[in-house]
C-alpha cells in the first residue's frame, strides 16, 4: 500500500495512492488525517484503508491534490553517515567502527514536488539520495532478528546538505537541517510491499544527469542493524524517520563541484517505491 499525505482544497488528510489517483482517507470517518496517528491505530487502520480501496469510491485524481512528506512532521529524523562502501571510497575516509547518527531537524521537511531553497548563506547546497524507514511500533532494545517488525514502512529522502556548515562542527545537524533541506515521499509504501530492502536500486538525476547510480545492497549497516544499535539508546516512536546514507556521486566530490544552483530539478528513484522530485530555487 501507499500510503500518502496531502492536501486538497485546503485540507489536508491522508489516502492511498493507485495509479493516478488517490483513495481520500476521509471516506471513512472513523480514520484520522495525521499518519502517525494512523500509524499507531496498527492493522485496524490499515484495514479501513484496504476496504475503502476495494470499494473504488472516494477516490481523487493525483493531479489534483498537493502531496506532503508522508511524515511531515516527524518525532526524530535521524541520518547515518558513510554507510555505502562506494562513498566511504570517493570521501577518502574510513569506514566507521559503530553506525555514524545524526540528526535533521524536523522543520527541514519538504513534500514531493516542492521547492528546495538555495542557501543564503552559502553557495554549497549538494544532493543526497536516499532509502528511509518509518518506525511503525513503540520500541527499545530490539534485535536485529525482529526489526523488520518495527517498520511501518518505506520512503524516500534527500539529504540536503550544506557543505561548508556540514563540518563547522562535528554533530553535522546544522549543515544538515536548512529549511527545505529534507524532501521525503512522494508517499510510503509499506513494509509487506518491500520485502528486502537493502537490494533495491537507488538513482538520482541532477537535471537529466545521472549522478548516483547504486543499489542499497551496498549499505555497510542495513536497516535492521541500524534499528538494534538506535534502540539500545533510545526509544523509536511511532512516526520517527530514519534515512540511511548515500552512495557515490554526490556534488562535493565531483570535478567540477557539482553543488545545487537555482533552477535544476533533483529527480530521486528508488526501485519499489517511486520518483521523488524537487526543484531548486534561489532564497
């Protein structure tokens, strides 16, 4: 299922997206509009959704709605660093002993088809594509045998990152938290629909450039190792997103840089899960 956030004249709620339209979750008064809160309802809500796509009604053209990050406010928005083999090489640094975390803020977060802000301060904007997960369960101390139980869900983020603030100081959380600077979606699809994660492909077109070209079978931590060392610190909520690392071919590192600049188009596909696609504009 995918699952999706949006608005639609002047409301915003949430649905499920088939083919070129979208199932209004408020055909069923008895589901919330926030997905976290639909989230934490567990199979119960999830059935709702499922009867009202069975039932063809109440359904919108994609076209005609604004969609929002499908968590447009997460809980924690945690990133790992240096978590592709291939990135770890073109940075010429080592790879990490423990997962690398950090954190973006989350009023960074955008929606597909929004604008991305160029710095004002700054003139080193780069792209990262990447797979995130959504935590579906209240949890702490999982295993990494049954972390795949605690995932709602998948998505896919872009890791603005500001470069030259990325390294003022070594928590990252600033160069990585512009506003903007976190595009998610264009929906989530849920974990019964991606039944192995780390061998999906991961693309991302700067314009009509290829830049990254991977797939996820190349994380050092997968997804499910980064959900038992996470949870051993601290407790994932319903809602929290964790997006997990980038590989080759980021701006940084190409001859010339090949930071953001006003008017391109970030285009990001993750095999599974679909196109996420942001503009870029001036302050």
């Amino acid at each position: 299922m995918k699952l999706a956030t949006f608005t639609y004249q002047n409301q915003t709620r949430i649905g499920a997206v088939i083919e070129n339209q979208i199932v209004d979750g408020l055909g069923d008064t008895s589901l919330p509009s926030n997905m976290i809160i639909f989230l934490e309802q567990g199979d119960s809500a999830l059935q709702k959704m499922q009867r009202l796509i069975s039932s063809e009604a109440h359904r919108i053209l994609l076209a005609d709605v604004q969609l929002l990050a499908p968590i447009p406010r997460p809980r924690k928005f945690l990133g790992i660093g240096l978590n592709y083999a291939d990135h770890i090489d073109e940075t010429g640094l080592e790879k990490p002993e423990y997962p690398m975390f950090f954190t973006k803020q989350s009023s960074c977060v955008i929606g597909h088809g929004m604008a991305i802000e160029m710095p004002i301060v700054s003139e080193k904007a780069d792209y990262e594509g990447e797979l995130a997960f959504v935590i579906g369960k209240r949890c702490k101390n999982v295993s990494v045998e049954n972390a795949h139980n605690v995932i709602a869900g998948f998505t896919i983020v872009n890791d603005v990152t500001v470069r030259d603030w990325q390294f003022r100081t070594p928590t990252w959380t600033i160069g990585k938290s512009f506003d903007t600077h976190g595009p998610m979606g264009p929906w989530m699809v849920t974990a019964d629909e991606i039944p192995n994660p780390h061998a999906l492909s991961l693309k991302t077109w700067v314009d009509d450039d290829l830049r990254q070209n991977s797939n996820t079978c190349y994380m050092m931590f997968n997804c499910y190792e980064m959900i038992a060392y996470l949870s051993q610190a601290m407790t994932l909520e319903v809602g929290d997103v964790i997006t997990t690392g980038t590989p080759s071919g980021v701006g940084v590192k190409m001859k010339p840089r090949g930071y953001l600049k006003a008017g391109q188009v970030v285009k990001i596909e993750i095999e599974g899960i679909g196109l996420l696609v942001n503009s870029v504009i001036a302050a």
